[in-house]
C-alpha cells in the first residue's frame, strides 16, 4: 500500500521551523543592546510575541550600519522566553506609548516610522487607534506602519 504524502509536503520544512524557533528563543536571553534613535525620522523597532527588545538586535545594527537612526521599543511584560510579549495588548500599549512620550519629551523626536515583528505591529497600530487627542502634542508623528 503506498501512502500519498500529498498535503505533508509541508513537513520538509519542520527542521528550519525548529531552528528558527530556537534562535529566536535563544536570542531572548541575549543582552539587549541600547539604541540611540534622534531625529528627525528614526525607524522604531517593535518586538513581537515570544520576543524581548534583544532580538532586535541584529536587525537594530543592520540598520544603523545603513546610516538608519533606530529605536527598540522597551520589553512587555512578560520579559524573557517563551513567555516574551505575551502580555495583554492594552498593557503593551501602555508600555509603548510611555516609550514614544520619553522620545518626544527627552529627545525631541517629533515624527517616526515603526516596523513592527508579528504582534509588534499590532501593538504599534492598537496605539495610534487609541491615542488620546490630549497627548497628540507629547507623542511623536508616526509616518508609516509596517507588520
């Protein structure tokens, strides 16, 4: 009797999904690296499920070495591993938005792109959805969303 793989053929790739599932894991636990974003228009990087700001690292760099100004958004709860990110949405917002208040106040950065990973993106997209009319002036612009 010969066995018709037909719709399985997607278990090839297992392989490179656990891979890519455990350096993703293993990138969680990696110091995060600080990144200085300034005006006029940084790209602000936003980490999503299962991720901390360290995951970002790599990409954080590749960008800076394109002459790119980057922010990392702040970790949400909760902090490390399989249970990175995984806060409620509203909380994460939360987070986020005090972080975009910080850039604007302290740095002076009016206006902002933001790539969001997965859940990042919904994170950036739930906050300009919801952003208070009384904090338009203490919170940068955001040009462009990409998820």
């Amino acid at each position: 009797m010969e066995v018709e793989l037909g719709n399985l053929e997607y278990l090839k790739t297992l392989p490179s999904y656990a891979w890519g599932s455990l350096r993703q894991t293993l990138a969680t636990l990696e110091k995060r690296e600080e990144f200085s974003p300034r005006p006029p228009r940084p790209l602000l990087l936003v980490p999503g499920a299962f991720c901390t700001g360290s995951v970002m690292n790599r990409l954080g760099r590749r960008l800076q070495s394109m002459g790119l100004s980057v922010g990392v958004a702040p970790d949400f709860p909760y902090y490390f591993s399989a249970l990175a990110n995984l806060c409620r949405l509203e909380q994460a917002v939360g987070v986020y938005r005090r972080w975009l208040e910080r850039l604007r106040v302290e740095q002076g950065i009016e206006r902002a792109d933001v790539a969001g990973h997965s859940n990042g993106g919904l994170i950036a997209l739930l906050e300009l959805a919801t952003r208070p009319a009384e904090l338009e002036d203490r919170l940068p612009g955001i040009e462009r969303v990409v998820t």
